[in-house]
C-alpha cells in the first residue's frame, strides 16, 4: 500500500514523505507488481523535482497544448471562463486524455478525476459518486447531473445514465464537483457536461477488438455546407463479457448539425441507441474470492436481461443581440422503453421527455450576469408483473406524471484586474403524479427549494490564484423511494438538503509547463437520503440524519520534456484525493450507525499518468490508478480491501497519402492481473440462507487492438 502525506520534518521545503507497506507479502506476483509501481512513481517525483534544469531549454512555441490547462475555457459554470478564474472546483477532459485510454467506456476517464468515483458492475450497471454524495444509491446514479450538448440526460426521476454515451464520439468532459444546485436544480453531487466533437474528415472508420470477444465498430463522415457544418457517426459495440450471463451488444447513432442564420448559431444532437445487456448481478465473499466468473445464480437460472431503447434529440439557439447581450434557448426531447428480465419478476418502461432551458447574458466590462429558467416534463409508465403457467400477473401497473421547473441567476463582478466575485441562486420546484396499481394515488408537491451560491477568485500573483466558494444543493428523492412497502406515501419523507465550503488554488507557470489544482472542502447533509431494501424486488427510502464529508484533492501536471525530435515530449499527470464521510447522526431500526463512515465510497484514491511521444507518429499512455478501503454496510462490520489498477496503451499514426491516415493502438488493462472489486452493492441484503451479495468483480488483465482509417 502506498501513503502519500506531507512529513512535518519535510513540510517546511514542500517535500513529499513516502511511506510504503506492503499487506500481502506471500503473494509474490502481487508483491513484485506493487514493487515496480513503487519505483515508476518515485522516478516520476524525482524527474519532478529536477525538472526545472530542463525547463530553460525548450521554447515555448513547442508546447503542446494539452498541457496548458489552465488557459482552456470552460462552460459548464453557465457563464464561460478561463479555468484558472473559475471560482469553483471543475475538472477538464479534453480529446487528448480522452483517448488515451481505452475507449469502450467512460469508467476508467471519470476515475482518474480526484473526489470522483464511478463503480461499474457491468457496462450497463454503474453509480458515480462525487466527494461520497450518492454512495448508497443500489445500482445507479443519483444526486448528480448529467448534459450532453445541453440536453438533459437525468430523468424526473432523478436518475443519470452516461453509460451508453460513447466515448469516441465526445470532444470533452467538464465536472463540477460541488453541489450545482445554483446552477443546474437538483443536483447535490455535482454536475457532468458532455459535449460531442465535430468531425471534419470525409470519412472515419474504426476496428476494436480485445479479449472476451469483444468488439466495436465506429463509422462517421463530417461534411461541411453554406455557413455550417454536420457529423454523422454510427458506433456497434458487443462484448460476450468476462462472467456467465454477461453478453452485451449497442448500436447507436449520433448526428450532430450546426448553422449559422442571421445573428443566430443554430445546433442539432440526435442521439439514438439500442442496448440488449444480460445482467450477472452481485456475488457473495466466498464466490468472489474463489469463482469471480460467475454470475448469480438466481439470475443465471433465468438468464436475467436488459433490453432498452433510448432517443434524444435537442435544438439550441444562440442569438447574440448586440455586443452585451445574448440568449440561449435549448428545447430538448427523447424517450426511453426498457424490459428487464429479473429472477423476483418482469419490469416494464417506457417514458417521453420534453423541455427546455432558457439563458439569457448581459455583459459589460467588469459585469457578466446571466438569467434563465428550466422546465422538464417527463410522462413514465411502469409495470412488473410475474410469469406463470396462466400467463402474466400483473404486480404494478402506475403511470407517472414527473414535472419539475427551475429559475437561475448568477453575476460576476470583476472588482479589479485581481479580484473577482461571483454569486447566484436558484429556486425549484418538483411535483409527482401518480395512478394505478397504488394504494395511494394523486400528487406529491414538495416545496419551493432555494439553493444560493457565492464565490471568490483572486490572483495572488501572475499564474497563482485562490479561490472559495459556499454553495446550497439538494437532492429529491424518488416517486419509488418516497412510498412504503406496502404502497403507500411516505408524507414524513423530505428531500436531502446540504452546503458546501470550500477553499482551493490553482498554480500555472508562466511557460504552460506546470498545472497544479488544490482543494479542501466541506460538505454538511442533513435529511440525507438512504435507499432501505426490503426485500430483492422492494425497497424504500429513508431521512438517514445527518452526513458529513470532508476531503483535500490534488491535481497536478508537468510537460518534462518537449522536443520535436527524439525523446520527444513527456508528460507527468497525477491527482490524489484523501476523504472522509461519516454519518454524523443516524439510526435504523433501533441501531445507531452514528459515527460511522458512510459505505461504497474509498476513503483515499490516487492516479498517476504517463504520456510519451518519442516519435510524431509514436505515443505511449500509462496510467495506474489506487483506489482504497470500501465499507459495505452501515455498521461498519464489512469492508473491502483497496487495489491497484494498471492500464497501458501505445499508439502509432501512419500517414499513407496526403489525405489517407492510418492508427494502431494496441493496449492492456490490468496489466498487472490483480483481483479487485469493480462495484460494490451497499448494505446487501441477505434473505433466508442466502450470504448477502456485496461484490462485483472487475475484469483480468485484457488487451485489445484497434485500427483506424481517415481521409
């Protein structure tokens, strides 16, 4: 295991003191690979610390602009920005770190951002998990927004898929890593912005194929017309999976158009996908250590399934006024309809979604300010019902009416050429509408929410700055979590609500060879939402009390080498994240878990990159990234060890022809074949004689090769 802390003897000069224990010293293989990821991370601190002594000698026209983090713009705080001026924590995903891992999903990107987790159990069953807000959720994501282009894809029931967005097909992803309330309305967690890259080859054409049988095929062409330009792109991907029951197979397509009418820039995103993925589900302690390839076998026996189609389309007007102001307008729209075959009973969805979100700018010298509004209406019906020699009996059959609507408001008031201040607000309303198979029906209204925000940038000195913020958020629960067992409603039930403060600086040099990103942040729940299960198929949510969660992350990146000869250039990139999530008062049935640090989310993690490019046509990625101690139930009784994960992936570009390109990349993940746990199921319940099924193996070591063609 490796610790990373600040020495007091050290702490004076800004040295890094390493300790290192090793837990399982019998097992050899396990013991040389944690040796030799030892050694790279002390030649990289090494390399670090010597560094200057190069940095005189390269010219700073040759620097690659993937390392200049701190010039990029960033949006997803409404009003656009330099990052380094930002006064809030947000992490940046551009193309390039993007591709430098594999591609089949976004699991192992997300990671490598400090305070963020994203678990998968299989590509279609994941939770991600911002600074511990959202641990508990069983199988999904909640307490955190999600966009692509703008276009919602959070439901009304508060629920986030990202996992069937494709990764070739975005050009960057932006976290905010607070409660986004103020922002963008319920969104405790944090906010993900998703945007699509725009593809200006004729024709792009790619072959992934790796372990598992798996394989995925990705067709585009990009095409430009009068004042605008479209991107047309198909994207297949099948895999038979490492355990039984776990084939997966997606088709989608993605067009992306633009235009520019008059004073207006018009953007259109339709994205279409069709999913059929079999589920393994979770496995107990003994299965997991001893046959991880298994599926459970209550959902073997059935062959348990996911069959889902998804649409979403939206259209986005930008029309500029005059120089100080500006609108915005995104009408978006889609639906979803979904069967899944499951051992307890058959469920049934489908659901339409319409909306629109609505901004308006004005801008001055040192004045920035925009206003808007979002309303989202969503019409969801669902049914479970058994399978019987008779036929089908029918359990739930309810429609939903989901309506929930936003105002916002948010100023930036640049003081002087050093100092700017930021504040803003945001005012929800939520309601549910129900009928069916219910023992209560009719509306749930749940009350106005106001979620304020204010923030601080100030540069200290030229590529130094500080920056604080406090911030409001909540989180909604559930039409499912806010009824009872036995279907009635929970009036006692009222929505998770916090505040966040936090303290950070962001570090640039001058040349753009240096990023550093530190932050320390404090997070008070209270009416914190648990989901409490039941039985396998029921379940129901709770006001757990209160919740605390407080943490330091570290974002670092340093250009080693640049040359346009060999060596080339060498980038080092790291980030650490060091948490702590206790519930600070919370009972259930008689017990008291007060105290006691909240399960599914590590208490540390750490990830370190390595991107080298000797040759033009040559770039080699390394990334390791450590992920620590996981409690899995409420008393703290049960927990899983940390692990390591290695990912390698090298790449080599051809240019045929003057037009013609040609890339091989050729890329193992887990080098090291270590045993880990890829998700957890909080509080997994054990029914009769059945051990409780806590554990979602990851994946051995696998490769895979991928061949692309452009002109």
């Amino acid at each position: 295991m490796l610790d990373l802390k600040l020495h007091p003897d050290y702490e004076e000069n800004g040295w890094i003191y390493i300790s290192y224990s090793h837990l399982n010293s019998n097992d050899g293989q396990s013991f040389m690979a944690d040796r030799l990821r030892f050694y790279v991370l002390l030649f990289a601190i090494l390399f670090l610390s010597n560094a200057q002594t190069n940095a005189q000698q390269v010219e700073i026209s040759k620097l690659s602009d993937t390392v200049q983090i701190a010039t990029v713009d960033v949006s997803a705080t409404v009003l656009e920005g330099r990052l380094n001026k930002i006064s809030g924590n947000i992490s940046l995903l551009n193309a390039d770190k993007l591709s430098s891992l594999s591609e089949l999903a976004i699991t192992e990107h997300l990671n490598t951002i400090p305070g963020v987790q994203m678990q998968s159990g299989t590509y279609n069953t994941n939770r991600i998990v911002i600074r511990g807000i959202g641990s508990r959720t069983p199988y999904s994501t909640n307490r955190v927004r999600a966009y692509l282009n703008d276009i919602p894809l959070t439901n009304g029931d508060g629920v986030t898929f990202i996992e069937d967005i494709d990764v070739e097909r975005l050009g960057r992803v932006e976290v905010i890593k607070e409660p986004s309330s103020a922002l963008y309305g319920d969104g405790l967690g944090g906010t993900i912005k998703l945007s699509t890259a725009r593809q200006n080859e004729l024709l792009q054409s790619s072959l992934h194929y790796g372990s598992f049988y798996t394989m995925k095929i990705n067709a585009g062409t990009g095409f430009g017309y009068k004042n605008g330009q479209a991107t047309l792109s198909f994207h297949h991907t099948s895999s038979d999976g490492y355990r039984q029951n776990s084939n997966y197979q997606r088709n989608s397509v993605y067009l992306t158009a633009d235009k520019k009418v008059v004073q207006a820039n018009v953007g259109f995103t339709l994205v279409y996908s069709d999913l059929m993925s079999q589920i393994p589900s979770s496995l107990s302690r003994d299965v997991y250590e001893t046959v991880p390839q298994r599926a459970a076998s209550n959902w073997l026996s059935v062959e348990g399934y996911k069959n889902q189609r998804r649409l979403l389309a939206g259209v986005s007007v930008q029309a500029r006024f005059n120089p100080r102001w500006s609108n915005t307008a995104t009408f978006f729209g889609g639906g979803h309809r979904e069967f899944e075959k499951r051992p307890f009973n058959n469920l049934e969805e489908e659901s339409v979604r319409y909306g629109l979100r609505n901004r308006l700018f004005y801008s001055i010298s040192n004045f920035d300010t925009v206003a808007g509004f979002e309303f989202f209406g969503e019409n969801h019906h669902w049914r479970t019902f058994l399978d019987d020699d008779s036929g089908e009996t029918t359990v739930n059959d309810i429609d939903e009416l989901r309506l929930f609507g936003n105002i916002f408001a948010m100023f930036n008031y640049k003081v002087n050429s050093r100092l700017l201040l930021t504040a803003g607000a945001n005012v929800n309303r939520l309601n549910y509408c129900c009928h069916g198979k219910l023992n209560d029906e009719g509306e749930h209204r749940f009350p106005f929410i106001v979620s304020p925000r204010m923030g601080l940038n100030y540069e200290v000195i030229p590529g130094m700055n500080l920056y604080a913020s406090a911030g409001h958020g909540f989180s909604a629960p559930s039409l499912q979590e806010t009824l009872l067992p036995d279907g009635e409603k929970n009036p006692e039930l009222k929505p998770e609500q916090g505040w966040m403060f936090e303290l950070g600086s962001r570090i640039a040099s001058v040349d753009g060879r240096l990023f550093i990103d530190a932050s320390a942040y404090h997070i008070l729940l209270r009416d914190l939402l648990v989901t409490k299960r039941i039985s396998e198929a029921v379940f129901t949510g709770i006001n757990a009390g209160r919740s605390s969660h407080s943490g330091v992350e570290l974002q670092a990146g340093y250009l080693l080498l640049n040359s346009r000869n060999f060596p080339g250039w060498l980038k080092l990139e790291g980030t650490a994240a060091l948490a702590q999530n206790i519930f600070v008062q919370f009972e259930d049935d008689g017990n008291d878990y007060s105290g006691k640090n909240l399960t599914g989310v590590p208490n540390n993690t750490f990830n370190f990159r390595i991107s080298w490019k000797p040759l033009s046509s040559l770039l080699f990625n390394m990334n390791m990234r450590h992920s620590g101690m996981q409690y899995l139930d409420d008393g703290n009784t049960q927990n899983v060890e940390g692990y390591w994960l290695s990912n390698v992936k090298l790449s080599y570009r051809l240019n045929v022809i003057k037009r013609l390109n040609l890339k091989f990349d050729v890329g193992i993940n887990n080098f090291f074949d270590d045993q880990y746990v890829s998700m957890i199921l909080p509080n997994a319940p054990s029914f009769g004689a059945t051990l409780p099924r806590y554990f979602y193996p990851g994946a051995p070591r696998n490769w895979y090769i991928k061949v692309g063609v452009w002109f």
